[in-house]
C-alpha cells in the first residue's frame, strides 16, 4: 500500500492553543485523525512526525527514502531558513508537498522566503487544516498517477 508521510516541525505541537487567530483552534491530533480518515477512503497509509528539533526532521526524512511514496510537510518556521532541511527533502527524491496554515506572503516579510518550495512539486497554504486535507488528496493522487 503507498505510503505518505506527513512531518510537522517546530511548534507545530502546540496547535488548537498557540496564536489561534492565524493558527485555528483544531489540535495538531484532531487534524492527523481527519487526515487518517481521508487516507483510508482513499486506500493510502498515514503516518505522522512531528518534532521541534530539526535533526530529527531530517532523520525522519532520510528514513523516508524509498519507504514513503510522498512526505507533506509543514516545516514551521524551518521553511524560511533551513538549509539543512532543504537539502534533506532534495536528497530523498520523493515528491514533496509543502503545506502551511496561514498564508506567509500575506505576514512578516521573514516569512516570504521559503526553502521548502524549491524541492517541492506543489504547495497549500493560508486554508487553516483544510490545507493539510488539500494536501492530502493531491498525494493520493500523485501515488496514483505513480501507480
Ligand atoms: C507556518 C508558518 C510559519 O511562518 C510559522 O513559523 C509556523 C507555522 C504555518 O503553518 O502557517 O510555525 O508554517
């Protein structure tokens, strides 16, 4: 069965609590088990990292090499200046999705720049968890473009 592997980084955790005017109210796990439903309707497997250490993105990424058939990934504010997770997400040749909850281009200038989109195939952003729920059925459907 193909597999997608959905990676959240820094602060992520916090979700449903942290800043919920940009970041919604729904918990990081309200949102994986919605994800976990979709996936399954879908004949796809799940799995979920979440971790504010940015080495343990990256092991969990190069784990990912020939094992996962596609990694979403919400990097936090990793996406804006992690070279080391750029190189990690080139390095693995799956096509990448890269989501976020709110929409960067419209915030901080800091967050205009994103390392991730340069490795990815495509990205949801700004949509709240229906981001993620996007992501997910591009996935399905890449896996099954890839047969
Ligand atoms: C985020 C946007 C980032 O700029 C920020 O650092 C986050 C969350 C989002 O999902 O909107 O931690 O990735």
């Amino acid at each position: 069965m193909p597999t997608i592997l959905v990676i959240n980084g820094p602060n992520l955790n916090l979700m449903g609590t942290r800043e919920v005017e940009i970041y919604g109210t729904q918990t990081l796990d309200a949102i994986n088990r919605e994800l976990e439903r979709l996936a399954e309707s879908r004949g796809v497997h799940i799995e979920f990292f979440q971790s504010n250490h940015e080495g343990e993105l990256i092991d969990r990424i190069q784990a990912a090499r020939g094992r996962a058939g596609c990694i979403i990934i919400n990097a936090g504010a990793l996406t804006h200046y992690s070279i080391a997770l750029h190189d990690a997400l080139r390095a693995v040749e799956l096509p990448v999705i890269e989501v976020h909850l709110s929409n960067p281009y419209a915030r901080e200038d800091f967050r205009h720049r994103s390392l991730v989109s340069p490795v990815a195939v495509g990205g949801v952003f700004g949509l709240g968890s229906l981001s993620y729920r996007l992501a997910v059925e591009a996935a399905c459907e890449l896996l099954a473009r890839m047969g």
